[in-house]
C-alpha cells in the first residue's frame, strides 16, 4: 500500500512482539502448490514470510517481497531461526519490478489495493512467470463485505474472482472461485477470491 502513512501504519502493526498473522501457511496455498515441483518462486506481499518459509521448506527457491521493513525483518529473523535461504526484499510493489520469466510459482496473497494499482502489480505478477509456472492469488472477495466477516471495509481493494481473471489475461485459468475460510470467534466464514493460473509453455 502507497504513501508513508500506510507504511507506517503496517510498520507500528508488525511492531507488536506476536506475530500479526499465524505462523502457519495459508491453508489454501497447502492444498494447491503441494504437489508441485519445487524450483523459484515469488511472494509478493509476504509479510512475516509464513507462506515463504513453508516453501522454502519444501525445496522452493523464494525470493518474498513486502512493503514494510518491520515485516521483512520479522521474517528474516524467522528463517534464520529455522535455517531458511530466502531472499528478502523491501519494496513498494507499485515500483517493484520483478525478474521477468524467472519463476515457476508466483504468489499474491492478500494483496488489497484499488484497481488501478492493482492491475499493475499483477501484470508484473503474471509476467515474472516462467513457461508453465503457476500465479496463484488469494484475497478478501467483494462479497466478504456483505456475506462475510473481517477483512477490508472499503469496496475499492476488494474484487471478485473475474476481476482477477480479466487482469492476468494472458494466463490459462485453471480455477477461479470463491471459497470460504472460518474465523475464530465468529458466526459465519470469511469469504475470498481464489485464483490458480499458469503460464502456457512456449
């Protein structure tokens, strides 16, 4: 997210001694990136690096990218606690521009910026791919706002699973859909935009 007050807010955030978010990975990346082949990939927004220690457990080469420098050294530490290699880099993705064709898995999760924004971090997304890589995208749905629980409040960073289709178009959509995530305390699931496409081969 843009701007030195959103930074900063995400720093004073990730500042707290706990984690922010779990330690565990996202459940939804598990059941999808488990059977393939370990080589690079790229986490754009990772955070304090849950989903990039996981594959880096696996054998996954990851490079994990976010805005907040207090994220980034919070994973950092993280890895070097369970021995992890992955390359971290501190960056505003509105300006960072990825290795084209370099990776073979790219992640965007819970990335929630306006359109506009983010049409342009997925194209890049969608262009780090290698022939036959897989962009694999989770996010708070547009109707997780109505329907569902926690998440965002402003309708400008939520999308739905077509939005997403219609920005990576030169990707073949394996699976696009809403699926339901339960949160603890609360009366009904959370409800959020999966996508799964992949590079064709040359």
């Amino acid at each position: 997210m843009r701007g030195p007050v959103q930074r900063e807010d995400w720093d004073r955030r990730y500042a707290e001694p706990n984690l922010l978010w779990s330690a565990t990975p996202n459940r939804f990346l598990v059941r999808e990136a488990i059977g393939l082949a370990p080589a690079r990939a790229l986490d754009l927004a990772c955070g304090e690096g849950r989903n990039a220690l996981w594959l880096a457990d696996l054998g996954w080469h990851v490079t994990a990218v976010d805005y907040s420098s207090v994220a980034i050294e919070k994973a950092r530490k993280r890895a070097a606690a369970e021995a992890a290699a992955i390359a971290f880099v501190c960056a505003d993705l509105l300006e960072y521009e990825p290795e084209r064709g370099a990776y073979e898995l790219v992640l965007v999760l819970y990335l929630q910026l306006p359109a506009a924004e983010r049409r342009l971090v997925l194209s890049r997304a969608a262009g780090a791919l290698a022939p036959g890589g897989t962009f694999f995208l989770v996010g708070h749905d547009l109707t997780n706002l109505r329907d569902g629980v926690g998440g965002p409040s402003d309708p400008e960073v939520l999308y739905t699973p077509d939005d997403i289709v219609a920005e990576v178009p030169g990707l073949v959509v394996v699976k696009a859909e809403r699926v339901l995530r339960d949160v603890a305390d609360a009366d009904r699931p959370a409800i959020d935009a999966l996508v799964r496409a992949r590079r064709p081969e040359r």
